[in-house]
C-alpha cells in the first residue's frame, strides 16, 4: 500500500535461468487483461524481463527467448571440443572465478536502454548480490547507480575493512569508533614518543608535535595526488591504446571510418579483457551472425511447422567474410 492507501500494483519475477521464458507468457497475459502494475522488480533473470516489461519490449522479449542458447549467455567450449579443450576451458573459469558471461552483457546492452528505463513512469527494482559474503541486496535503480559507484573499489577496500570489523567486535566497538580510537591511539604514541625526546618539555612537545601532524598530512595529500595522477596516465594511455587499435582496424575494415560507429560492447569488451578493438569487434560480430543464423532457423522451423515440410524460410544470412575471418579463431 501507498502511503496514501491508494492501491498500487506491483509485479515480481523471480529468477531461475530457462524458466524465465515462462514468464513472457505471463506478460503476454496480464497485457490482455488489461492489467498494468506501477511497480516492477526482479531477480536474475526475472531483472532482465522486468526491465523489458517496463519498457513494453513484448516482441524482443519473445523473440530472444525463442531464439537463445546457452552460448548466447556465457562463453562456452564447442560441442565437439577435445578433452584438452576442456580442461583448458575448466582451468581458465578457476583463474577467472567464474565462467565469462559477456555474451549476456552485450544481450543486455543491446535490448534496454537505461535512459527510457530511468524515465519510465514504472518504478523498477532487482536483486543484487554482494561479491563478499553473498549477500542480497535489494536496490532501486537510483539506489543501484549509488551501489556500483561505491563498490567500483571494493576488491581494493574489502581485506582492510574486514580488519576493522575484527578489531571493531574485539573491541565492542562500532567500525566508526574503531578506527577514531586507532587514531587516537597513535597521536598519543607519536605525543609520548615526542615528549620523551623533549626530556618532558610539554611547550616544545606540542610544538614538535603539531609539525609532526602537518608533515604526515602532506605526505597523505602526497600519495593521493600521486594515486589520482596515475589512474589520468592510465586513462591517457588507455586512451592512446584505443587510438592505435582504431587504425588497425580500420585497415580490416575500412568502412569503419568513425570510432563513435562502433558498438559500445566492442569498446567494452576490449576494455574489460584487454584485447585489441580488432579482436573484440569480430567476437561481436561472430556473436552477431550466430544469432541472425538462429534467428533463421527458428522462421525456417516455424514455417515447416506452419506450411508442411516443403517450406523453408529466407530469412537473413550471416556475413560469409566475417566467418571466414573468424573461422580460425572459433573452431
């Protein structure tokens, strides 16, 4: 309920991988009656159709879920791939803490679009999980923007913050009050430690003491513009990097002439695995044409099914230069 008590409909999904194709049906139902809610959120699969729902993407929803495979979600080895091909795969999703699942970023990136997501007079939610501790969380949209920008450090932070939270509970203490007592603690050992030095002149001690503090606040001030200067160099030199690859693939493929052309995912994907732009846009587009070949085969199915079993859809066709071009790489 409102806080008005003014009834308001929400709609929750549920994750569950496969199942969520269930839940287009669902929609598709909820359409035809007439039944619209004001509230939307999901888990898992069940964030992925929500966002769509809110974005009234009846046809991609259905489209995608007619069309998807596991390949589509997550890198996976070939069918056919030798044992040594899976114990290679196996080894690189340990190194990695999990399988890759680029493929469901660029279906995300590609069908939602965040800006009519945000505008959308439907208020959407999910559920997240925390890396450390695997602890659900439940975020707005707003709230999720804020969570990310707060964890974009959390691998660097988590070890420290885990101390603190030791000495904190050895303590009986809040986290905030742990790490006040800590500096504390040590301005009074650098105070004592000075006035030892200072044969107990407590005018010299002060003194001393305060230079101490301004010394060690320049060297903090130090190390940050330091810590800022370098992560400007490695945006310059991701930058510079991007730059160079660009060239390189405007030579394989020259009717790229602009780098805003390019889709985002394949600046990402570089980005994200450290590959060149060329490499990243031929996954893309390998990614591309496999899903035009799905799409084609399930309109050449549904026509079978629809017309007999002399009828065979059109349907598009995948670029022949570019699986020639990756056909060295995928098999």
């Amino acid at each position: 309920m409102a806080q008005n008590d003014t009834p308001v409909k929400a709609l929750v999904l549920a994750g569950g991988g496969a199942r969520g194709s269930y839940q287009v049906g669902v929609w598709r139902a909820l359409t035809e009656l007439g039944w619209r809610p004001q509230i939307i959120t999901g888990t898992s699969v069940g964030s992925l159709n929500g966002a769509m729902f809110v974005l009234d993407l009846y046809e991609v929803a259905r489209d995608m879920w007619l069309t998807i495979r596991s390949k589509d979600v997550m890198e996976l080895p070939e069918e056919n791939a030798d044992l040594s091909e899976l114990h290679a795969f196996l080894r690189e999703v340990v190194r990695d803490g999990g399988m890759d699942v680029t493929p469901l970023e660029e279906i995300v990136e590609r069908v939602l679009d965040e800006d009519a997501l945000r505008a959308s007079p439907i208020r959407f939610g999910l559920v997240t999980v925390e890396k450390r501790g695997l602890k659900p969380r439940e975020l707005t949209l707003e709230e999720a923007q804020d969570f990310a920008q707060k964890g974009l450090r959390y691998d660097e932070i988590a070890p420290m913050l885990d101390k603190l939270r030791f000495l904190a509970a050895a303590n009986d203490k809040e986290i905030s009050e742990m790490v006040d007592a800590l500096v504390e603690s040590q301005d009074k050992k650098l105070y004592d430690s000075i006035m030892e030095e200072c044969y107990g002149d407590e005018k010299l001690a002060k003194r001393l003491f305060e230079v101490e503090k301004a010394q060690r606040q320049a060297k903090y001030e130090s190390a940050r513009q330091q810590e800022t200067a370098a992560e400007q160099k490695a945006k310059e030199d991701l930058a510079k990097r991007l730059a160079d690859d660009f060239v390189e693939l405007q030579e394989e493929f020259p009717d790229i002439t602009e780098f805003s052309g390019l889709p985002q995912q394949v600046v990402d994907t570089a980005v994200k695995k450290g590959i060149s732009l060329t490499d990243a846009y031929l996954r893309h587009q390998h990614a591309e044409n496999k899903k035009i070949t799905a799409a084609r085969t399930a309109q050449e199915q549904a026509a079978k099914v629809a017309a007999g079993p002399q009828s065979a859809g059109t349907g598009e066709t995948a670029d022949p230069a570019i699986e020639a071009m990756l056909a060295g790489i995928w098999k």
